[in-house]
C-alpha cells in the first residue's frame, strides 16, 4: 500500500472527528447547557487524540524506513 494513501485517510478520519464531536456537542447542548462549550470541548479533545495518533504513525512509518 502506498503511504500516501495512510495520509489522505488520516485527512477523512480528521474531517469526521470534527463533525461528530460538533454533532455530540450540539446535543450535550441540549441536554445540559454550558454556553456552547461542549462543541469546543470535544473538538478540541477529538483534535488532540488524532495529533496523538499521527505522532505514532509517523514515528512507525520512521522505524521501517530505517530498516
């Protein structure tokens, strides 16, 4: 499989995570109210998980390229 494909998957999964954890937060929303800080919350929460999961990627991708 060509690495580059990992990297444009990576980009649907990042435009996903936004748009559920804005869909989630939006019904947190509804039912408990924070001034519509949910949304930013679990986006932000969604954000740092995938920079997590792109660092061990790349760091991966580093070890089997040394190889």
């Amino acid at each position: 499989m060509k690495k580059y494909l990992v990297f444009v998957g990576m980009g649907f999964e990042l435009i996903g995570i936004v748009f559920v954890n804005i869909w989630v937060g939006i019904w947190l929303e509804t039912q408990k109210p924070m001034k519509n800080i949910w949304p930013v919350i679990l986006v932000f929460l969604g954000l740092a998980a995938w920079f997590y999961r792109l660092t061990l990627l790349l760091k991966k991708m580093k070890t089997q390229n040394d190889k």
